[in-house]
C-alpha cells in the first residue's frame, strides 16, 4: 500500500515553517524528519507513524485511533500509529504532528 499523498501534503502544511526540516521515504512512507530525526510520517500502511517521548506512550495511547506500532510483532518504545479517525479535522492533525516535531526537535542534531 502507498502512503497517502493527501495526507503527506496535510503534514507538509504543519511543518512547512519548521527550521531543519527534511522528507524522506521510509518504511513505504513519506516521513518528516527535524534536523535529520523522524518525527512524523504518512505511513505506507495508512494513517500516521509518530514519534514520541517514551514516557508518553500511556497518555498517548489512551486516546481513541491510537496504538503503540509494531515492528515485526514487537511494540516499539516511542512510536505510535494514529489511525485517520484522530486526526480527521486540520486541527487534530496539527496537534498530532506537534507532539512529533516536539520530541525531534529535543533529540540531538543528526
């Protein structure tokens, strides 16, 4: 499956105005990386890939759409995948995408 172009543009909105900001392809999506560190991406398997701060995965995973995501059946520390319904208006998204450039932004440059 690829990523969701409309949802990639919805992302670049958000981070347009961000300092160091950067897209790659990754993972069969389209990421968004701050100063060369993930921190949002359309994912290829739909939806949102999040990163986040670790110790923010229980208040962030009690939220409606949201889960922890796994990697080859293994939930990984600091990522979430946000499930369209969460982010259907521009300003849940933006909430969503914030809480990914937050943490980039904390971690050191790459």
């Amino acid at each position: 499956m690829a990523y969701d172009e409309v949802l990639a543009d919805r992302i670049r909105d958000v981070v347009e105005v961000e300092t160091g900001m950067s897209e790659r392809r990754m993972f069969g999506g389209l990421a968004f990386l701050v100063n060369g560190n993930m921190a949002v991406a359309a994912s290829g398997q739909g939806g949102m890939m999040l990163r986040i701060d670790p110790k923010d995965v229980e208040s962030l995973t009690g939220r409606e759409h949201v889960e922890r995501m796994e990697m080859h059946g293994r939930a990984m520390d600091g990522w979430l995948r946000v499930h369209d319904p969460a982010f259907e208006n521009d300003a849940d998204l933006r909430d969503w995408v914030q809480i990914g450039l937050a943490y980039a932004r904390s971690l050191p440059a790459k």
